[in-house]
C-alpha cells in the first residue's frame, strides 16, 4: 500500500505469520503479539517520518497488539525464587557461568529497568563507578541514550563481574559474532521452569517491575520516564501497575476519620427486630 493510504484500520486488519519446523515439517504459524508489535513499532516510524518529510498531513493512531505477559511483575517472593534457583550446584562446566550471566542480569534489570537488549550491550568504560551511574549510548532516541542509576547491589555484582578490566563488553561471549551476549532467553525459560515460576514471567517483566515500583515509591513519573528512556511519559502507562493494598489503606484511613467505617453495624442496628 501505498503510505500516505494505510489507516489504523489496515495496521490492525495485517496479520503476519513465519515458517517453523517441528520433526522434520516445515509449516507456518501466525506470529506472537511481540513479534507483530515490533512491525508495527516500525510502522509508526515510517509514519513520522513520511509526517517529517512532508509527504503526509499526520500519523494515523497504531495500536499494539496485546503481548500478554510482558507486563507481568517480579514480586519480591519470585526474585527470590528465581535468585535462589540460580544458587544450585552442578556439575556441566559451562553451567555455573550461564547462571552467574542470569543472575548478574536480573539484579541489572531489576535495578535499573534498562531494556535487556541494552544491558546485553554494557561496556564498562561506560560505568561512572563514583558517581554509581551507568552512561547507556544505545537507543532510537536521544531519551534512549541516558544515565541510569546503579544501586549498592548491582555495584557490588558489576564490580565482581568486571574484576580490574578497565574497557570491554560486561557480558562477553566468545560465541557470538558481536563480541556479547545477544539474549539470555533460553536460559531463563529453562530457570523459570525448573524453579517452578510463571510462564507468563519473562526477561522483559523486570522492565516492567521496575517501572511500577519506582512509580508507586517516588510519584516522579519525569524522573522514571527518564531513566527508561522514554519520549513521551504518556509511554509510561504500560508500566503502571500500581498495588491496591496502598488504596485501601487510604479509604479505610478516610472512613475511619470520617467515622463511618462500622456504618454497617449502625444501620443494622437500627433495623426492628422481626
């Protein structure tokens, strides 16, 4: 189609599909919501830029696809279960430095809400050891390409990690062509597995975790839109997912200042007796 004709109609009407392989048959399957988001990601470029260029008046709404599971949250509980897991012993030489990659991963993750791609990228001559921040050059965007804080424990497993190099990759590999470690996927589907953990958990669920706590705990959603690398802070609605103990505890702290918290009793009370 033609640019200046696709219409959010168009974009939620396409579907886009793969081949895959399964004992020996080659078929092909309909893509996830992840997968056709990051066309359509794509899309909504094109679309700025054709808007840029003058070649169309203005940006036709795109809405994504639902990716269920990647706004699921790591509770403290699971942390743990998943930390605790990659704790275990074994035997395969190459395990034990696969687990100490996850690991390192998830508290950088945790920690930071830095976008696992980015944090497979960390170079250490761009970690502000002094100042506890980590310089991140990546990004579509200048938002992209920021500071992120580094907290008292991922300082102690950077510096453990990275021992008395001063430059280099924080997560070689000497398998990969980049040079670092370009997904840790597989590994932590078989963690997740093993500990007993959610499907729904994924690499991209810390994201998320850290955006909804940093929200709930500073309610500077300037301050934590920043540090995710967002554009616009309207982005940051996906990663809202704000607890309800904080708004009961605030009601009944109402009703209770009111006087109205047992209004029940009062008016059963008041009820003549049959």
């Amino acid at each position: 189609m033609q640019i200046s004709r696709i219409t959010p109609d168009d974009a939620e009407a396409v579907r886009f599909h793969r081949t895959a392989e399964k004992d020996g048959v080659t078929t092909t399957v309909e893509c996830s919501a992840q997968y056709t988001n990051q066309a359509l990601r794509t899309l909504r470029r094109m679309l700025s830029k054709a808007v840029e260029w003058n070649l169309i008046m203005s940006v036709p709404k795109i809405k994504m696809s639902k990716a269920y599971g990647r706004d699921a949250l790591i509770d403290p509980a699971t942390e743990r279960t998943l930390l605790e897991g990659l704790e275990t012993s074994v035997k395969h030489r190459r395990t034990p430095r696969l687990r100490e990659q996850i690991r390192d991963f998830l508290v950088v993750a945790q920690d930071t809400g830095m976008r696992p791609k980015e944090i497979l990228r960390m170079r250490i001559e761009h970690i502000d050891w002094a100042n506890r921040r980590i310089w991140n050059p990546h990004g579509k965007t200048a938002k992209s390409r920021r500071f992120v804080p580094m907290s008292q424990r991922m300082k102690d497993v950077l510096e453990s990690r990275c021992g008395k190099q001063k430059e280099g990759w924080v997560f070689p590999s000497g398998r990969s062509k980049t040079g670092h470690l370009n997904s840790i996927a597989v590994g932590f589907r078989a963690l997740r597995e093993r500990v007993g953990v959610s499907s729904k958990i994924v690499p991209h669920s810390v994201r998320h975790t850290y955006g909804s706590f940093t929200m709930e705990a500073t309610g500077n959603i300037f301050a934590v839109a920043d540090s995710m690398g967002h554009v616009d802070v309207q982005s940051m609605k996906p990663y809202q997912h704000h607890r309800l103990e904080p708004l009961r505890e605030a009601i009944d702290r109402r009703n209770e200042a009111n006087g109205s918290r047992h209004v029940l009793r009062h008016v059963e009370a008041k009820q003549p007796k049959s």
